[in-house]
C-alpha cells in the first residue's frame, strides 16, 4: 500500500481535500487541483458562449481574403458589394445544398430577390443579379420557368465546419445573420433606411482586420495581445476607403446602428503625448472569437445590444405563439 500527499475528491461528500492518500483507496479519488480549475474554466467558457449564442443567433463564415479582393473588385460597385454581403447571409448549410433560403428553410427563389433586396428600379436589379451569375457567386438551379433557386458560392459565405470546406477557421470571419439582415432592412418612422449601403460597405469589408481576442481593428488579427497587433487607426482607416478627413470616416461608423446602439466603437487615448484610437466591433454582429464568447470588455463596449436583440426575440416568440394558437383554433372549426 502507498501512501502520499495529494488532492483528492471525497466521493461521498464531493469535497475537494488536501492530505495523505492510500492509491488503492476506493473513496478517495486522486485529482490534479490545475487540472481541475481548467476543467471548471472550460465548463464556464462553454456555458458563457451557449449564452451568448442564444442571443447572437445563426452565423455565416466569410473568408478574410475573399473580403479582401471583394474590396478591390471593380465589377461591383460599394451598394452592390453591400447587397451582395447581405444575401449570403441567407445561404443554407452544405447538407442543404448551399441554396440561399428565408429563416424558415423557405427556398428563396430568383423572383423573390427584388423585393428581398429593396431595389425599386426593375433595371438596377437585373444589372445587379446578372453580375452575380456571371461572376459564379449565384448559380441558377431552374426548375421551371417561375421557380429558379439559387445556389451560392461558399468562398463568399458558408455555413457549417470550416475543416469540411477546406479551410482553417482561422481565416473566417463569424457574420451574425439576424443581426446583419436587420442593419440592412432597418428603417426609421418614416420609412427611410437607417443604415446607408455605404456604411453597411465599410462595416463588411473591415471584417478581416478584427482581432480575435479583443475585437479592435488591427492589422495582425490573430495576435492576441493588442498592443502587438497594430491596431488600425481612424487616420489609416480612413485612407484605406478614400477619405480625405477622419471625421468624415468616425461620423459614417457612428451612424450605422442596430437597435439604435453602435455597431463600432471608437476608444481614445494619449500615448508618449500623441492621441490614438481604437475601434472595436460590436461581437452581435460581427467576430473572430471562435467557440468562446467575446472578450468580457469587449461586451462592456455595447452594454445594450443584447438587451435589445433579447427584446426583439422574446417579442417574436410570442408573435409566433399567437399565431400558431390561431392556427389550431382554426383547425378545430
């Protein structure tokens, strides 16, 4: 028999004790205390992340280098670019045959897409809709001449496992689908769009540059200390999309809203006696955090998008629920 010092488990009373352990001892369990907070670690993570995920919702994948070239894409102008990110988020899982479909697994067929995309000029969206038929990002399935779905090319969205699509998820971009679909459709009391195509362009083509641990624009994205990340100033942000001054670029990211709160924010502060800025994006729309929820500060950024998304949520539900009483009252008649 072997007798030494250790952490134990008490089968009886799951207390966690230290002292003398005989190994062949039946009630007593021997466990490592680092072993056991990392375990406690994991199971907080993972229940923090299921939280987060209830309200965030579906996402789609978004490959960073692919929102790099479609930036640089003169085939398509910034509102068609816009357009184009918001369609994908309707793309369903490869099982599904990659078919751009509604919430409720509805097809989207080529005749919806008009009124899906709020284009009122009969030949802008054609212009636009042939572009992406002839750029291979929509392929046309007809099944009879009003019935056309619609497949999607995954280099621009997919969902599912990226290790199935070939890709490292290390390079992928979450997009919040509910989230980015009501940016797109959200309008004001009086019916005009809150949000521009234009600040709906900026916010999906700084996508790639969002940090995975902390959620700034950055240059390094993967690197998780952000000071080592050269984080992307207003200044050289503002060049990368053509302005001539900064505030002109801070005014567009602080009026794209979800919910009436900010979609981005933009932190200030002195170092060696010159101002910098940060600019962090809001984890319900956007993130690279992979199965964890976003960084606790980063939360604090947006301290009321999770209230307002649960709001809408929550009223759904019971929109749902009066609906589908109607539908058995009926039934009964």
């Amino acid at each position: 028999m072997t007798v030494k010092l250790g952490s134990y488990v008490d089968i009886e009373t799951g207390e966690l004790k230290t002292g003398a352990l005989v190994e062949n001892h039946k009630d007593k369990v021997i466990i490592d205390k680092d072993a056991l907070q990392r375990k406690q670690d994991y199971l907080n993570d993972k229940r923090n992340y299921g939280l987060y995920q209830d309200v965030a919702g579906g996402f789609s994948f978004m490959l960073e280098e692919t929102l790099k070239e479609l930036h640089k894409d003169t085939r398509f102008n910034d509102m068609e670019k816009a357009r184009l990110m918001f369609l994908g988020t309707y793309v369903s899982y490869p099982s599904s045959g990659s078919y751009l479909m509604t919430n409720n697994n509805k097809y989207l067929l080529k005749s919806d897409l008009r009124e899906l995309l709020e284009i009122s000029n009969k030949k802008e969206f054609y212009k636009f809709y042939n572009k992406l038929v002839e750029t291979g990002i929509i392929e046309e399935e007809v099944i009879c001449r009003t019935e056309i779905k619609l497949k999607w090319n995954s280099k621009y969205h997919f969902k599912g496992n990226p290790a199935k699509q070939g890709v490292s998820s290390m390079v992928t971009v979450k997009a919040y689908d509910r989230q980015i679909q009501e940016l797109y459709k959200a309008k004001n009391e009086k019916g005009k769009s809150i949000n521009t195509p234009k600040n709906l362009y900026i916010l999906f083509m700084v996508l790639p540059f969002i940090n995975s641990e902390s959620g700034v624009l950055c240059l390094q994205p993967l690197t998780p200390i952000e000071d080592e990340a050269e984080p992307l100033e207003l200044t050289a942000l503002a060049k990368m999309f053509g302005y001539s001054r900064t505030s002109m670029l801070k005014s567009k990211l602080m009026n794209c809203k979800l919910f009436g709160t900010n979609v981005f924010f933009i932190g200030e502060g002195m170092l060696d006696r010159k101002k910098y800025t940060r600019i962090y994006v809001n984890p319900f729309v956007a993130s690279r955090s992979g199965n964890k929820a976003p960084n606790p500060s980063l939360l604090a950024m947006f301290p009321n998008t999770e209230n307002e998304i649960a709001k809408r949520l929550i009223s759904q539900q019971r929109i749902n629920s009066r609906y589908a009483r109607i539908r058995k009252e009926k039934e009964k008649e």
